[in-house]
C-alpha cells in the first residue's frame, strides 16, 4: 500500500484523489485511509497531526490527495456572539466563527448551556471547519491550567 509522508497545508487544487474525513477523522499520525476511488493509502506522518480541510496528503509516487470536510450533525448557533463565543471557549469547544453565527458539533450539555445564555439554536448537517488553534491550524484541546505551590488553582471553569 503506497504511503503519503507529508502533509502540504491548503494545496488540494489539482489533487488526484479525494479523502472525506470528520473533524474528529482528521486528527491522525498513522492510519489505512479510502479515496472516493476506492484506492486505499497509509498515512504515515511523523506526529499525529491535525488535517484541515483543503489541505493535500502527499503520496510517495508524488501525487496528491485532497483532504475534505466530511458533512456531520453540527449546530448553528445565533444570538449575542461575543457572550456565546466566550463561553463556549471557556470549555475548550473547537468551533467554527462567521461574521454572523458559530457552529459547533452537536452536545446536549453545550446547547442547554448555549440555550440559558439566549442563543439560537439550529441542527443542521454540514461540513465542520472550526477555527485552528492559536498559530492557525491544530486542534482546540482541552488542558491542565494547574496549581500553585499554595493548592489553589490557576483558573476555575464556570
């Protein structure tokens, strides 16, 4: 099976193939991927590693492989953005910003949440394209903000 080694960050025009992965798929190091051919590949990349979509896998025998958004259930949220923005970082949500509303992938616990705060709520299936992390790309990962010496910690979640 051919391996693709490298990544090239939004390089999918002219791709020879196609590979449709969720958010959740796009987050790999080494795993046996589909084209919408039928033609399989082993990614292999040095770390494990976030994709976006419009990025390009890079093929050993120099061919590319475009890399897409898969349509999965998300929510469109609409109502005060900063206020509803803020929250939903505050609990480490990867989510998607436009100049009028934010998604997020479906959880009852952040929409209950979303609900109280005054927002709008709309299911819908979509590709989810959240916004990187701090450098542009990567992954919204929860973290450790830890203790001090003296036992109290650095940063509560409300």
């Amino acid at each position: 099976m051919l391996p693709a080694r490298s990544l090239i960050r939004q390089a999918a025009e002219g791709a020879a193939d196609r590979v449709v992965l969720t958010y959740d798929e796009r987050f790999l190091r080494r795993k046996r991927l589909t084209c919408e051919s039928g033609a399989s590949f082993l990614v292999d990349l040095a770390e494990t590693t976030s994709l976006d979509d419009g990025d390009a896998l890079m093929l050993d025998d120099g061919r590319k492989i475009a890399v897409v958004a898969a349509v999965e259930p998300v929510v469109r949220v609409s109502g005060p953005l900063a206020r509803l923005a803020w929250h939903i970082g505050n609990r480490h949500t990867p989510c998607q910003i436009a100049a009028d509303h934010l998604v997020i992938r479906r959880d009852h616990v952040i929409e209950a949440m979303l609900k109280q705060l005054g927002a709008e709520l709309t299911l819908t299936l979509a590709p989810f394209r959240p916004e990187g992390g701090a450098y542009g790309h990567g992954r919204t990962l929860g973290h450790d903000h830890g203790t001090p010496s003296f036992g109290m910690p650095l940063h509560a979640h409300g």
